[in-house]
C-alpha cells in the first residue's frame, strides 16, 4: 500500500494487473483490460524518418511470462505490412483505453527497461485523455508521461507533462513540466509513480520525489484540462532527435517488462 494521502485518509485500489496467476493471466495478455495498439489501424508510430515503428498484436511483440508484461521493438527479417506500406520494426505497446480510466489518483508502474546506454531506444509510461480534443488538439488537452526513457540517458527517467503554458516558476513549482534528475538503477526493476490531484502532479521513482508540478496552463483554468478521465499508456519505442534509432549501433530486440501497474482513488 501507499503511504496516506498528502491531506489525510487512505488510498483505495481501484485497478491492478500483476501479470501473474493472481489476475488471471499467467501466461497471456488480459484482453479484457488491455488493448494492443496495431499501427496499420491506428497510423500511431514512434521513431523518425526513414525508422517508425510498425505496432502489432503479436507474441513476439506483447507476451506474458515471469510475472511480467514484456513489450518489444525489433528487427524483422522479413517486411510486415504496416497500413499498405513495408516496414522491418515491429513494436509492442499496450493501454487501457477500451477498459479503464480515471480522473485524479495514484498510478504506479514497476518496470524494467532496455539495459543499454546506446542511443536509438525509447520507452514511456504514459497517460492519454479520453476525450484528447475536449480542450484543443495536443497538447492543449494534456498528456502525462510520468516516466520517459532515452537510452543515450540509461540512469534517468525523465517524466514530462504536457499542456499550454506561457510561464514557469520553480520557486513554486508552477509549471516545471519535466525533471532530468530521476535517477534509476540501470537494467533494474525501477518503480515510476505519479499522484495527480486537481492542479498538481508529482512524480516518484523508486519512492523518491523528483519532479512536482503546479499546472497552470494558459488555454484554460486549473484544474483543466486534467479534470478528465485518463487512461494507461505502456510503449516500448524508438527514439527521436540525438537519441533517434541508427540501425548499425541501436541494439535490437530491446524489450520493456512491467512487473505490475496499480492505480488508485
């Protein structure tokens, strides 16, 4: 359990997945709580040119076993077609969208990542808004990556959260969106957490406090546009920018395993 609210009273469970006996699902995916995300429906994909990530509902991609959720991104030999075009990476990602989600709470994630200090491998642990237009496209309708990894950075996380804003003020913690002093045991088990509350967000790993955030954005009045229900986000990606995919030094398969996601009210 987590330690009581910051005002006072106990949290109550209102969703957890441990990927073992205990759920349900030893041995395969919960699809009556996840949804795999498939690209040639969607057209989601990460990555950046010539490099996307083609997502799939396969075992090679999303599998259970060990007690964990494993989500990999690899090199296929042969193309997959990926909504009409050809493409040789394949990704897993999950999420809730079609089973959970909730406004305000905690939301806890226990997860390894990729152990390599080698660009080109990204992984997030996320919360997307159900209705992601009611406030304006993105990112005017928030979005919150409680943990975000880059591999070129393998001992951090670095959480960010995303909405309109004009000014940011440390001294209060007004507006900080993202922290990069989230350290992390490398090719570890680590726990990401994020207790969202109306007008604030803070962000845990491994129970220690590393980013707070007194949203005030400036499309709409706080507690909006985090006044909606959210669902659960689990992606292992290829990355963008200096941490983008190079195909003759990223190393592949890469897989992120999740030991548990717990959620509560």
């Amino acid at each position: 359990m987590p330690a009581p609210k910051a005002g006072g009273g106990a949290w109550t469970c209102s969703f957890d997945d441990e990927f073992d006996a205990s759920t349900g699902d030893a041995s395969s995916l919960n699809r009556s709580v996840w949804t795999p995300q498939q690209t040639a429906s969607s057209g989601f994909t990460t990555g950046q040119y010539p490099y996307y990530v083609c997502y799939v509902d396969s075992p090679n991609n999303i599998s259970v076993s060990g007690g964990a959720l494993h989500l990999t991104v690899r090199l296929e030999s042969t193309p997959v077609n990926c909504g009409g075009y050809p493409d040789y990476l394949t990704g897993g990602m999950v999420s809730s969208a079609y089973s959970f989600s909730q406004t305000y709470g905690r939301f806890e994630v226990r997860a390894q990542l990729p152990a390599t200090t080698v660009a080109g491998l990204q992984e997030t642990l996320w919360l997307w808004p159900v209705n992601d237009t009611l406030f304006g496209s993105w990112p005017a309708s928030g979005e919150v990556d409680f943990s975000e990894f880059y591999s070129q950075y393998a001992n951090l996380d670095v959480p960010y959260i995303h909405y309109d804003y004009n000014t940011s003020n440390p001294a209060t913690n007004t507006n900080t969106v993202t922290a990069y002093n989230c350290q992390i045991a490398v090719g570890q088990y680590n726990d990401y957490a994020v207790v969202w509350s109306p007008g604030t967000f803070t962000i845990t790993v491994n129970g220690q406090n590393c980013l707070t955030d007194n949203y005030v954005p400036d499309n709409v009045a706080s507690p909006a546009p985090f006044n909606q229900p959210f669902f659960i986000a689990l992606t292992q990606a290829l990355g963008i920018g200096s941490n983008a995919y190079n195909p003759a030094s990223t190393p592949l398969p890469a897989t992120t395993s999740v030991d548990y996601v717990r959620v509560w009210k």
